[in-house]
C-alpha cells in the first residue's frame, strides 16, 4: 500500500462518459443534467472528471483531453477535462 507524489503530463484519451440527470446531491441539483467523463492518463492511471469547453454531444471515444481545475459546487478544486 506505499505510494508516492509524481508529476503528470495532464493529458489523457476519453474511454467514456455518462450524463448525469437528477436526481442528485444537493450542491449538484443546479448543474444538471451535466456530463462526468472517465479517461486514461498518459501515465496509464484511469481517472474521472467533469468536462469543460464542451458539451456531451461533442464527445468521441479514444479523443484526446487536457486536465484543467475548476471549482466543486462545495468550491474545492477538482480535476476536470477538455478537449485537447
């Protein structure tokens, strides 16, 4: 169970996405529907985001996408994803 601290590239490839509609967690219920998308980093860890610059429509499988930041309805700083 050890692990350790590792710059990444902070960019990915999509493997899929699902549209979120409510019913949800409160702090989300002004978001929805809103889509959540799974990808693979370049380093080869699978991770999960929201996604910005973009709409669900717009997405393909195998494209590429480059980690942003932006707030949680809580206001922390989560990882989201946008096109590359």
């Amino acid at each position: 169970m050890e692990s350790e601290w590792a710059l990444a590239s902070g960019r990915a490839t999509l493997l899929s996405w699902v549209v979120c509609h409510p019913p949800t967690l409160p702090a989300w219920k002004e978001r929805c529907p809103y889509p959540v998308v799974l990808v693979q980093c370049d380093e080869g860890v699978r991770t999960m985001g929201g996604l910005l610059g973009a709409v669900a429509a717009d997405l393909r499988m195998d494209m590429p996408m480059t980690v942003d930041f932006g707030p949680s309805p809580d206001g922390d700083l989560v990882p989201q994803w946008r096109p590359a």
